[in-house]
C-alpha cells in the first residue's frame, strides 16, 4: 500500500437503510449503486479504503428509546444492547455481502471488541489490526456502535467519531463524508426550501451558518455532531469534504479525486 493512497469513506446509516418509513430495513437500491461505485473507482484508481457506514434505523430508534448514548441508567437497557448490537451486525454483514458481490474484499473490524470509550469519547485505541488488513489489500468495514465506557458504563461510538480518530492517526489521502443532503447549508434544507449550500467552512465561519438538528430520530446529533468531528479533523491538519451519496456518480467522482462536490471542511 502507499502511504499516501487511503480514503477513508463514511456511508450515512441514513443512505443505506430505510429512513423515509423509519423502517429496519436496507436501502438495497442505494447500497447496491454504492458498493458498485467505490468497485468502479478502486479498479481504476487502485486506492486502499477505510469503510465506516453509520447505524441509520438499525441503531438510532432503540438507542434513543432506552437512552443508550447516556450510559447506565436502569436494566431495561441490557436486553436493548444485546438487542441494538444483533441488529448493527446484521447491517454490517449486509454492507461487507454487498461490497464484495462487486469484488471488493471488504472485512469486518468490531470496534466494540477492541476499544472503550471514557465519556463517550474513544481512548486507547489501537488500530494495529487495521493497519495489517490494509497492507493485505482488505478493506476494513467499521460502524458506528455500541462500546463498554469507563465512565458511563456503555455509550454510542457514531461513526464520525470514528473517521475523526482514524483519520488523525493514518496518513490519509482524503475523507469523504456521504450523506443523504448535498452538504452543509446556512439553514435545513429539508424544511427550508431556500437554504443555500455553504462550499467551504473552516472553524472561524462554521458558527455563521445555522445547522438545525437533524430532521429524524438521531442519538449522534446528526449533522451537527458531524460537523463537529470534521472541524477537529480540518484543526489537526485533514480536511474533508460532505457529500450527497444519494445522487448517482457523485461518490464514484469523489473517490477519483474531485473535489467541490459538497462542502469541504478545512481550516483556512
Ligand atoms: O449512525 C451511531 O452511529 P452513527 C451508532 O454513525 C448507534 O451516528 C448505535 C446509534
């Protein structure tokens, strides 16, 4: 592998399963174009990837019902974990069986069996095994879950945490960020029909624009949790971009190398 030929890739829980009906059921037709876009762009461009798709309706229904994301609270939430970490599996074979229909030798790394949280936030993790995955050219597939925490006992690890960390560690060439909304905007652009898509943002102008919480059931603060890993990210020296995974093409070209498809996030 070249040092400086990893992307790592979020896939938006929102994009593969099925958000629209709050239903625990995968977007097959948005995974299938997916998984066959990252194919296309690694056969032509030979990059090592770094998978992390997020929970979506797998994970964010119950774990707000049973207040999984603030620790231990009471024992009703016992059965919710085991209940919450069966069905994130069943997510996760079902994006690795997708990945390799279209050749992509992706694998599994459960981050809830090797790392722990101390207040919701990751210490101590090693990230020995991914580095060994990518240099066999296997593509590690992590998700946004459920950890053991020092402090609060357990708690939610999203996603974009886990591109944050990552990414500071890796020598990566870029991040992309796929969502189901074309980027940041100055306002909700699902329920504001003339929010204006923001193409850069840095930490000095990000708290000019008003990001609304997510419009659907989110323990990870949706995109303004989001946008929170990634400015820590642009602060350490990666800057990312966002981008609509919905609409065809647009990840195939990201992973080519475009840039300005959504918002970028940098520090200058
Ligand atoms: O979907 C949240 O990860 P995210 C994980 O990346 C759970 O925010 C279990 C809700």
């Amino acid at each position: 592998m070249k040092k400086n030929n990893l992307i790592i890739l979020k896939i938006g829980g929102s994009v593969i399963t099925d958000k629209e009906h709050n239903r625990k059921r995968i977007n097959k037709k948005n995974l299938k174009r997916i998984a066959k876009e990252i194919a296309q762009a690694k056969n032509k461009n030979g990059f090592s990837l770094i998978i992390v798709h997020g929970a979506g309706t797998f994970g964010h229904k119950i774990a707000k019902k049973f207040n999984l994301h603030q620790g231990y609270k009471n024992n009703l939430q016992i059965k919710a974990i085991s209940d919450l970490c069966l069905d994130l599996k069943k997510l996760n074979i079902e994006v690795i069986k997708y990945l390799k229909k279209e050749g992509i030798e992706a694998i599994t790394f459960k981050q809830s069996s090797a790392w722990q949280l101390s207040n919701g936030r990751l210490e101590n993790y090693n990230l020995e095994i991914i580095r060994n995955y990518l240099s066999l050219n296997l593509t590690p597939v992590l998700f946004g879950d459920i950890l053991v925490d020092k402090k609060l006992k357990f708690s939610i690890l999203s996603g974009d945490q886990i591109i944050y960390r990552l990414a500071k560690k890796l020598t990566v060439n870029k991040v992309i960020v796929g969502t189901d909304i074309d980027g940041i905007f100055n306002c909700n652009p699902k329920t504001n029909k003339r929010a204006k898509l923001i193409k850069k943002v840095n930490g000095k102008n990000i708290n000019n624009f008003l990001i609304e919480n997510s419009t659907s059931i989110d323990v990870t603060r949706g995109m303004n949790g989001k946008v929170c890993e990634l400015i820590n990210l642009a602060k350490s020296g990666t800057e990312s971009e966002i981008i609509n995974i919905t609409k065809s093409n647009i990840l195939k070209k990201a992973l080519l190398g475009q840039n300005g498809l959504g918002t970028i996030i940098k520090t200058n």
